[in-house]
C-alpha cells in the first residue's frame, strides 16, 4: 500500500476583526479540516487547570485554599491572598462556577501591554502544546488539509507550527467598527484592543500570502477560493 502524504498545516492569521473565521469557512467548504485557535484555548482555562490557577494569581492576587471539586460553586473564603487571609470577595477574573470572565479580562489585557504580556506568557506554551497534539493525532488519521485560524501565530512561541502562512489584511478602522459591532463594544474599547496587537509590519513578516481584505464578502470569498491552490503547493514543498 502506498504510502499516504502528510496532511499540510495551513495557518491564517491576522488581526482580530480582519476576518479569518470568514476565510477559513471557505477553506472548509474546500474540504479542510478547520480549528479556531481561540476557542480551543478556552479549553486551557477549565476551573482547576494549570492556566486557571496562574490567571487567578496573576491577575486576581489569589490562590485556591483547598482542592477544586468540579461542579461545585465558588465562595471568596475557597481563595487566599498573598499572606494566606481568606479573601472578602470573590476574584474578579472569574464567576461563582469559576469560569473565567473573558469579557474582564481581555478588557484588562487590551489595555496594558504589560498584562497582555502577562497572560501570553501563561497561555502560549501550554497552547502550543495542544496544538501539536492536535496537527499529530490530524497526521495520524486524515490526509485533508489542517487550517488553524490564529491571531496569535507571529508570536515566537508559535513559529514553525505551519507549512504555509496565508496573512488576512484589514484596515484598523474597520477592524475597529466590526470588533465593536460584533463584541458590543464601544468604538473607543475596540480601537484600543486593534492598537495594542500586532502592527501590519508583523504579519507582513512571517506571511508567505496575503489576501486583502476591504470589507466586501464577496471579494474576501472569491480572493479565498483563488489563492487556496497556491497555498496548497506551497505547502506540499515545505
């Protein structure tokens, strides 16, 4: 029998709001198999993970007392500060069933380049971790093509993780608008989460295509269906 090709690892990134989730529909329309990397880093969160309790230390300034007992709600007494006190109210960054308050947090982390460092540094190597697991066992069981959707990717603890980077280019004002239509947000609070992530300069770095995208639908998905056979070559001589 012979032997099958190695599934190619297609990363889409930029800027939040640029509009990779709408490309990497198209791709899987195409036949890829698609993760969005964000929402399986929420997985890293789950109450009582490792993410989860640095989080609570380094934004909420409290340490779990006893053990997690998953199903059960929280109460501020279950937390201690820095000194062992049992704290007087639950910690901000999450809710009573411990999830993480994502909303607040990325406020916080949107805000100040320091805590957004902060919570990278927390989250990016376990994520690349899961990451792996998930292009190795997609290497073991298909030969379709693997599209991660990442924001994230021109961080270092991410490079090598593709065979092929095909950059989303938005302009920042728009990005801004739909970042604050669809997070209902204010257009100011938007503005300042598409400032303090990554310049264009970054992406344009790491990318080896770039489709641009100026806010048609129908342009973005006809652009996606072009350059998907040249993404596909490359990638097959990685």
């Amino acid at each position: 029998m012979p032997k099958r090709s190695r599934a190619p690892v297609i990363i889409i990134t930029g800027g939040i709001g640029s509009g990779k989730s709408t490309v990497a529909g198209v791709f899987k329309r195409l036949g890829a198999r698609t993760i969005e990397v964000d929402r399986l880093a929420r997985r890293l969160l789950k109450p009582g993970s490792g993410a989860w309790h640095e989080i609570l230390w380094e934004f909420g300034g409290a340490k779990l007392a006893g053990r997690h007992i998953a199903g059960r709600n929280f109460k501020a007494a279950d937390f201690q500060d820095a000194n062992g006190r049992p704290l007087a109210e639950l910690p901000w960054v999450i809710n009573p069933a411990g999830i993480v308050r994502r909303d607040k947090l990325g406020a916080a982390v949107f805000s100040s380049s320091r805590a957004l460092a902060d919570l990278n540094r927390i989250m990016h190597v376990r994520l690349r971790k899961l990451l792996n697991d998930k292009i190795n066992l997609h290497h073991k069981l298909s030969p379709r093509p693997l599209v991660l959707d990442m924001a994230v990717y021109p961080e270092q603890a991410f490079k090598g993780l593709g065979d092929v980077v095909l950059w989303i280019r938005a302009p920042r004002g728009m990005r801004a608008q739909r970042l604050a239509d669809s997070k209902r947000m204010s257009l100011e609070e938007a503005v300042n989460r598409v400032r303090i992530q990554w310049k264009d300069g970054e992406f344009e770095k790491i990318a080896d295509f770039i489709l641009p995208n100026l806010g048609s639908d129908r342009d973005v998905h006809q652009g996606a269906k072009k350059i998907w056979p040249c993404l596909l070559t490359r990638a097959a001589k990685s």
